[in-house]
C-alpha cells in the first residue's frame, strides 16, 4: 500500500506535485550531462537546450498519448485529465517513440548525422529515467505487485518498491553508457554503438522488472504489453549492434 502523500506542497489552492518535481529534476540532469559532455566534444554550447526542448516535447506528448491509450475508457469519461500530465500518468516506451521522432527532426534540421546525435542525446536518457521512477515512486504509480514474502529488498514495503528498483538498474545503464562515450572519443567507436546498447540493456531490464509490477497492465498471452515491446526494442539493438560492428569492420573511417 502506498503511504507517501503525492503532493509536496500547495500554492494557494494549487497542489504541486512530487511527480512534477521529479520529472523537472529529471530534465534539469539531463540538461547538465549534455552541457558537459557537449563541451568535451566540442558541441556548440546550445546544443543542451536545443535537446531538451526538442526531447521534452516529443517525450511527454509521446508517453501522454501512449497512457491515454492504455486508459481510453476512463479519459473517455473524464476528457479533462487527458492534460494533467503532473499527476502522473506517462507510458515510458511512448516517450521514447515520441523523443526520437524529435530527435530525428532535430537532426535533419541540424544537418547533423541522426546517429552521431542519437549516441549524444540517449547517453543522458537513464539519468533522467532514474528520477523520473523517484517521481513514480513518490506519486504512487507503475506501482509493484503485493508483497508475499517479505525480504530485504522490500525494506518492509507491502508492494515491491519496483520503481526504485528500475531507478537502481538505470543508474547502472547509465554509469556504463556514460563510461562509453568517454570511451568512444578515444578509440572512435561507430556512431550509433550507445544507441543500440541502450536499446538492448534498458529493455531487458525492463522485461524482467514488469513481472514484478503490480498496477493495471495490458496483457497479451500471458505477458504484459510492455514486454513485448521490450523484446522488439531488444531484438533490434541486437541487430542493429551486429549491423554496425559488420559496418565498421568493412570501413572503420567511414563508420566513426
């Protein structure tokens, strides 16, 4: 049972959220990894800015459209709460759809390869999906399921504390794509490579972390939606990875 009270404080008789605040942290760590990272490759100093509010709208309209979807019954009775985004209430997997369709429109705008951006933009995406389940947690939702044998990895909680727990395993993707990139400016790994790692870590975290989940999900013969989507997403890392190491062997100039 969820004991935290999802409102921090209120301004007159407006409440604010924990879920808005996290997701504000969210971007704001985002926003400070570009800003270094672009000065260490040279980038121009509004490339941060640039990212986070081309990503920050295609994101959330992406995951609100994706949750109002999954939850088409309700929000056809209350059309209201389609927009009240800082009450939670956002689908992960459709941000990401909605982040690289702006992405890819940032780039072509840019003139910059889609991928050299890519690489850029995806090695901040755990950190911000760390607070960002800090925020889930904090609200409430994408809750775990009921505790039945109480251990120490549920520090004494009735549900699993999945949030944290997929908080914990992004914060582990992301201190190995960052060590990466860091890697990739000395030995010029392809443009790309961070992509399709991420694409092959995050959703098979994520694919074993759903059986653990105990809010309303969309089933499908016996799994849930969301990890089918894990294993497409999975699957084409691993091709894509296969497709630029074959690349990169035939002309290693070409593909860094």
């Amino acid at each position: 049972m969820h004991t935290i009270d999802p409102i921090c404080f209120q301004i007159g008789n407006r409440p604010i959220y924990w879920f808005g605040i996290w997701m504000a942290i969210a971007f704001l760590a985002g926003m400070i990894h570009w800003s270094l990272l672009a000065r260490k490759q040279g980038r121009p100093s509004t490339t941060a800015g640039d990212l986070a509010l081309w990503l920050m709208l295609g994101g959330i309209l992406g995951a609100r459209i994706a949750y109002v979807l999954a939850n088409l019954d309700y929000y056809l009775q209350t059309p209201r709460e389609i927009f009240r985004i800082d009450q939670g209430g956002l689908v992960f997997y459709g941000g990401f759809i909605g982040a690289v369709a702006a992405l890819a429109l940032l780039a072509f705008r840019k003139g910059e390869s889609f991928l050299s951006l890519a690489d850029f933009s995806v090695s901040a995406l755990p950190l911000g999906h760390v607070f960002g389940r800090i925020g889930c947690f904090m609200n409430g939702c994408c809750h775990g399921a009921d505790v039945k044998s109480p251990s120490l990895f549920t520090a004494g909680l009735t549900q699993y504390p999945v949030q944290l727990y997929e908080a914990a395993f992004n914060l582990a993707v992301y201190g190995f794509l960052l060590a990466t990139t860091l890697r990739r400016d000395a030995h010029k790994i392809p443009h790309g490579t961070l992509l399709a790692l991420y694409l092959i870590l995050y959703p098979a975290g994520r694919f074993l972390l759903e059986f653990l989940r105990g809010d309303e999900r969309l089933l499908m013969g016996g799994l849930h939606v969301a990890q089918y989507t894990s294993l497409v997403l999975m699957l084409c890392g691993i091709a894509f990875w296969t497709l630029l190491l074959r690349r990169h062997a035939r002309n290693p100039a070409r593909s860094s």
